[in-house]
C-alpha cells in the first residue's frame, strides 16, 4: 500500500485489499472512504470485502465511488461532511490520484481537513 499522508487528518492510497486494513488501524484511521466504483479491474477486491475487515478492525466506512476525472459538487459536499466529522480519514481508489483531485476540491472550498 502505498500510504500518502495530505494532512493530520486525511491520508490516501491506491486500491486497498482486505490485509491492508490492519496496518490502516494501526494508523487510528477512523474512517475509511473508498473513491473507486466496484468493478473497474478485474481482481479489484471489492468494497463489501473492504468494509467488513474495517469494520471488524473498529472503523467507519463510506462508499464515496466515482469515476476518474467525473468528481460532482455532491462528492465534494460529501467529503466536506465527512472531513467536517472530525474523524482520522484514509481515501483510497485505483492509484490515489482521483481520491487527491477530490480531497484539492473540497479544500479549494476551505474544508481540507485539520491540522489535529
């Protein structure tokens, strides 16, 4: 996993599987975001999974999918409520580059994350 750290609060990644959440929990990750619709790539372990192991692991999930280069003022808003809850949040999709275009827009509009 190729872990990059945007702030305190925010971090990302590229596509997760389901050994990699320990190492997230180990980052008190609070909450984990997934950018990447299901089905994008064959082999592409799918949300479902991701969410069960975070869960067991102690953390929130949030399905926040959609395609590369297609982020809407609504996926914004939803990852501005989502940093708006204070919660250590990991982001992850394919390479980690659409979750960054995404996290750049909801700062562009004040509401990047904290600095905790």
């Amino acid at each position: 996993m190729n872990f990059i750290k945007l702030n305190r609060q925010v971090s990302v990644s590229g596509q997760l599987t389901v050994d990699d959440v320990p190492e997230l929990a180990k980052k008190v990750i609070e909450l984990l975001v997934c950018n990447r619709p299901d089905g994008e790539d064959q082999g592409q372990t799918p949300f479902i999974d991701i969410k069960k192991a975070a869960q067991a692991a102690g953390m929130n999930t949030a399905l926040l999918a959609f395609s590369s280069y297609q982020i809407t003022d609504n996926d914004r808003d939803q990852l501005v409520d989502l940093i708006s809850t204070h919660q250590k949040i990991h982001l992850y999709c394919r390479s980690g580059a659409r979750s960054r275009r995404l996290w750049r827009t909801a700062n562009k509009i004040g509401c990047g994350g904290h600095d905790y």
